[in-house]
C-alpha cells in the first residue's frame, strides 16, 4: 500500500513539475490605461501642447517597434523615422510575450519623458508584481527585452534637439512693432516654446515644408483685411454673449479649449486649473475608436502610434509658422482698439496666433484616425468629463475636427484666418505622413 501511494505522489510531483505554466494575457484596457496614465501625469506636470506631443509619441512608438518585431501585419518604422535605424532583434525561440515586452517599453521611454516619475513607477510596479505572479519566467524574459527596445529608443530620442532647446533665450517681445505678439492677461506669461520649430522632425523633410499662406498683414484701417477680421471675432463675441452660457458656441469652445494651464485670479491670489492639451484629447479619441472598434493589441498601438507621430509633426510645423509670421493675438488688438473691457471666452493662450493649433492637429489627427477606421465613424466622446462638461457626439472624426478648430473663433482667441489656413496646413501634413509612412504589410 505504502509502495502505491509512492508511486502516485512521485506521478503527482512529476505532472506538476512538467506542466507548463500559462502565457500571460496582456489586454488592451492595459495599453489604454498605460497612455491614460500618461496623460494625468501630464496634467499634473503642467507640459505645454508641443511638449506633450512629444511625451506621447516616444513611448508609443518604443511599443510599436516591438509588436512589429513579430506581426503579420505591421511592419517596422526602422529607416523610415528620421534616424531610427536599429532596433534589437527578437529570437523567435526567447519565449518573450510580445503584448508584455510592449507595455514595458512604454512605460520606461514615458518615465524619461516626465516630471514625476513615481507616478508611472507605481503604475509599472502594479503591473510588474501581477504579471511576476502569473508566470515569472515569461515575464522577465519580456521585460528584458522590452527594456532593451525602451534604450534604444531612449537613444535615438535623445537626438531630436529638444534638449538643446532648453538652452535657447526666451522669445524677445517687441513692443513698439505694431502687429506683433505680446502678453495678453491675465498672467501675461512668456511665450511657450519658441524654438519648438527646431525639434527634429519624423517624416516631414523639415519643420517648413508645408509652410501655410502668409498672414494677413497688420492694419487698423477699418476697411483693411485684417482689421474686418478682428471685428469679426469682437461681433460675434457679442451675439454670443446675448445667448447666455447656453448657446452652443460657447460650449463648444469649453468642450474643446484643452489649455493645460488657466491662470485663475481672486484677489491677490493666482491659482492654476489644469486640463488636457489637445493631443490628450485627440488621444482620448483614439481610445474611443478602438474600443468601439473593438480593435485588437497590434492594430491599438497601430493607432496610437500613427496618431501620436502625425501630432508630434503638426506641433513642429504649426510652431515654426507661429515663431515666423508672430501675429497678434484678438484681445490685444481690441483692447487696444476696440474695447478695453473686452475678454474672450476662452483665457488666451501664450504663444503667437497664427496659425491655430487646434485646427492643424485636430485636422491632422482626424485624418490619420480616419485612414485607419474609416469614414462616417460616429462616437461619443467623454474626453472632457473629467473637467465637468458633457459629452459631445460625433458623426466621423472630420466633423469632430472642425469643430474643434472653429472652437478657437469662438472662444475669441484666433481670427478665421487662422483657422481656415491651419485646416489646410493640417491636411497636407497628415496627408505626406500616411503616404510616407508604410506601417502595414
């Protein structure tokens, strides 16, 4: 009897010891929660819009080249993103979780990218002690190699001059030059990232290439161009304000004003609300797309990354012209000219207006997404919920777009010019980028 039960107890130990331990499954509410957490970390940093494209797009390109280590279907960006012309080779035998091995690298190139770097440690550690107690040989073997990818990213990131233009003057205002930017209230902050034209593009051949129509040239001659355009922000200010807080102009210029730092004053205090920047928004978008598309983890990042580098273009070339024509913002002009007690809806935003970002990467952006799931693609979207304003619903992505940049009219910060001009730029980056680009097989 004794001899039997060794038998079985030696047979049980023997299936144990043999039996393999299961792949860990990686979902895809992991890699949007990954990009999500991104985004609050940069709500609480405070980064500007170009320096949020630019934590946006690295990481997600860190998990990209990953995934297309080993896809059917997406191939790598290796030789076609400007200096990226390596990247580790994946055994096929190293047993490395692909999905995993992603996630990994996106968060090590997201901790470089910010501020506080506890915040995607204790996200990342969560994750790690789950996935450790899952299978820990798999795990480790992904993550090594995730890691590996992160670096070499880490490398080829560290090249695009952004660094160097944290060393750079700030932007000179010229006060006495009639039509040029200046301070607007009430913080009367430095212009943001002037030098942001300098960064090293992705695929466009350089920050200019598609350098917009010049601006309207600066008048006070009522009858002049320009000048009908300041009085058309002032007028249709007014109408707005006889409809109330409930006329819809205003609520799509609260649902889409994205300033990722409004200076508050109550008395002798100034106080900051933070919020998203528009390339938050347009990622919270992309999460809505997949999610309703049901998008499986390869095609997910497929869409974040192809989104985040069309953004991350649009910010360098938007930014260039801003820096180059540095036109006047509304409320200077009819402060100055029209109204001194005039205040636009939305709290204008420090840097020069022409042309509007909003509608170069919000038209860049729809395009992308658009190319990716299709025309028509109507959704809900509950991006700005978190601040407290209703969702909006959409009939595609091109609707959502233009919303977005005549938003700005609205909200009193940019003249039409601005806007029109920007949809035009926005098209023809997002145009060059998916055409360039060749991410499928």
């Amino acid at each position: 009897m004794k001899h039997k039960i060794l038998i079985i107890t030696a047979a049980c130990l023997l299936f144990i010891s043999c039996k393999k331990e299961k792949s860990i499954v990686i979902t895809t509410d992991e890699y949007h929660a990954a990009v999500e957490n991104v985004t609050q970390i940069m709500i609480h940093d405070i980064f500007s819009p170009p320096v949020a494209s630019r934590i946006f797009v690295y990481p997600n390109i860190a998990a990209y080249e990953v995934v297309a280590q080993n896809s059917k279907k997406y191939v790598s960006l290796q030789n076609q993103l400007k200096g990226l012309d390596s990247i580790p080779k994946l055994d096929p035998k190293s047993g490395v979780n692909i999905e995993l091995a992603a996630l990994v690298a996106h968060m090590d190139v997201s901790k470089q990218l910010v501020f506080s770097e506890e915040l995607v440690e204790h996200f990342r550690d969560s994750l790690y002690q789950k996935w450790g107690q899952e299978n820990q040989k798999e795990f480790e073997v992904s993550k090594e190699y995730g890691l590996k990818v992160a670096e070499r990213i880490k490398k080829w990131m560290d090249k695009d001059n952004y660094k160097q233009t944290r060393t750079l003057p700030k932007f000179s205002v010229l006060p006495n030059v009639a039509g040029r930017w200046q301070p607007t209230p009430p913080a009367y902050m430095d212009a943001i990232e002037p030098h942001w034209g300098e960064i090293r593009t992705l695929v466009l051949d350089s920050a200019s290439q598609f350098k917009p129509i010049p601006a309207l040239p600066f008048s006070l001659d009522k009858n002049s161009a320009f000048f009908k355009q300041v009085q058309e922000v002032y007028d249709i200010s007014l109408k707005m304000k006889k409809l109330g807080d409930g006329c819809d102009e205003i609520k799509m210029a609260q649902f889409w004003d994205c300033n990722p730092y409004v200076s508050v004053s109550q008395g002798h205090m100034m106080f900051a609300k933070k919020k998203i920047t528009p390339g938050a928004h347009w990622m919270g978008i992309t999460k809505i797309a997949c999610k309703k598309s049901k998008a499986d983890f390869e095609r997910t990042v497929f869409a974040y990354t192809q989104t985040s580098i069309g953004m991350f273009e649009a910010f360098i070339s938007c930014w260039d012209e801003k820096f180059r024509s540095n036109v006047i913002r509304p409320e200077t002009v009819i402060n100055q000219n029209i109204d001194e007690n005039w205040k636009p809806a939305l709290q204008t935003p420090p840097f020069p207006e022409y042309t509007s970002g909003h509608s170069v990467v919000s038209t860049v952006s729809s395009n992308i997404l658009t190319s990716i799931f299709g025309d028509n693609f109507a959704f809900v979207d509950d991006s700005e919920l978190q601040f407290g304003l209703p969702n909006r619903s959409f009939k595609s992505f091109n609707e959502a777009s233009k919303e977005a940049a005549m938003s700005r009219f609205y909200g009193g910060i940019h003249y039409r010019a601005a806007i029109e001009n920007g949809i035009v730029q926005g098209k023809n980056i997002s145009d060059f980028v998916v055409n360039k680009l060749k991410m499928t097989k």
